[in-house]
C-alpha cells in the first residue's frame, strides 16, 4: 500500500463523492417510489456504480422487461468501461498483481478512470482504492438518503440534483485541456461528434451508449495516430 497515492486519491475522490451523493439521490428516489424497498435501491448502487447503467436498468425493472434486455441494455450502457480499463491498464505499474488490477478495474467509473489518467507517469493501485474509499460510499450514501427522504422533498428540489454529474465531468476535463493543447483538441472534437449524434437524423437513431463507444473509438484513435504519448517510465 503507498500511503502517498491513497491519501491523493482520497483528496481527489472528494468531489466525486460529493457529486455521487447528489446524484444517487434521485436514483434512490425514483427507485422507491417505483416500488423497490429502500435496501434494494442500495444494494443496486454499492455493487454496480454506474448512474446510466442503474438508471436504464431500474427503467426496466419497473417496465417489467426480460432478463434479456437487462443484459443487452447494460451490456451496451457500460461497454464504454472496457475501453477505459484497457486504457487505465497502461497506466499501472506492469508489477500490479491481478488482484490488485480486478479490485481497480470494479472501481472504474467515468469520473475515477478521468482523474487516474490524468496523473503524470504510473498510477499506484492505492490511489485507485483512494478515490474508491470516497466515491462509493458517496454514490451508496446518496442512494440511501434519497430512498429514505425522497417523498418528503418537492420536485423542484429533486430535479437539479440530478444535473450535478455534468459540474463532475467539466471539473475533470477543464484542468488538463488548460495544459494541453491535444486534449484540448480531443475534447471539442469528442463534443462535436456527440452534438452530431443527438441531432443528425440517422446518427441520433443510434442508442446512447453505442454512440458513446463509437465516438470514444473515433476520438481516442485518432488522438493517439495524431499526438501519441511517449511512456515516460516503463516499469
């Protein structure tokens, strides 16, 4: 265990896990007043992590779809997090034990895979286990709040919270797009074909998360034939 990297993903993985916490909240919410007890909207948020994925999938639940479609559903929403672990797996030390490569790559959510890859040179598995240590129990918590106080809250109330993940993702790209003029580049062009997908007639019959894995396959392999990153350390 480095002490250094863990205390660094904690401090990292605050904000995240204040954001998980308001946004789990309307997860919680909408979950019991959909019907599921208050432990199982909990349970749902401590083994997934995933906000699209437990909002589709509690769609579905509640629609009283098949098993099937839970799957394909959640299987398209999350694809997304095998291309982030491939990625995050070149940012471990090539010492990292298995074990310690599966408990990250559970952890992997958008918001942790974004301020892992933005460190400078290897990422310790503890700092990993840092930013965990916050943003699970944030998302947890949340849920759990939400499941218990959500029928007292108005809606007006209840609705911005959900708009809290967007201030996490601008908070993660912002800082490093300043620094670089190539992730500056990646982000735009990441928005511009996400913009193109909500609106071009054909591109937008496509289902969010395949849109989301086609943009990330364009996006990123362009990025690394234009402006490669040379390995800094290669241990």
């Amino acid at each position: 265990m480095d002490r250094n990297s863990f205390q660094q993903g904690i401090k990292d993985g605050i904000p995240i896990g204040l954001g998980y916490f308001a946004v789990s909240f309307t997860f919680g919410i909408m979950a019991v007043s959909g019907g599921l007890s208050v432990w199982q909207a909990v349970l749902i948020s401590l083994t997934n992590l995933t906000s699209a994925g437990q909002f589709a999938g509690l769609g579905i639940i509640l629609a009283g779809g098949s098993y099937w479609e839970m799957v394909l559903t959640q299987l398209i929403i999350n694809l997304r997090y095998c291309l982030m672990s491939f990625s995050l797996a070149q940012k471990l030390r090539r010492d990292v034990p298995w074990g310690h490569r599966f408990g990250v790559a559970f952890g992997v959510t958008d918001e942790i895979f974004g301020i892992s890859a933005a460190q400078k040179g290897k990422v310790h598995p503890s700092y990993n286990y840092g930013a965990m240590c916050v943003a699970i129990p944030g998302w947890t918590l949340g849920t759990l709040a939400g499941a218990v106080s959500g029928s007292v809250l108005p809606v007006f109330i209840m609705s911005p919270l959900s708009v809290a993940i967007y201030g996490m993702f601008l908070a993660i790209i912002i800082p490093p797009s300043k620094k670089n003029r190539s992730v500056l580049l990646v982000v735009i062009a990441a928005m511009l074909l996400g913009t193109a997908f909500a609106y071009v007639p054909v591109l937008k019959q496509i289902s969010s998360g395949f849109a989301i894995i086609i943009i990330t396959i364009l996006v990123a392999g362009a990025a690394s034939c234009i402006a490669p990153v040379e390995e800094e350390n290669p241990a």
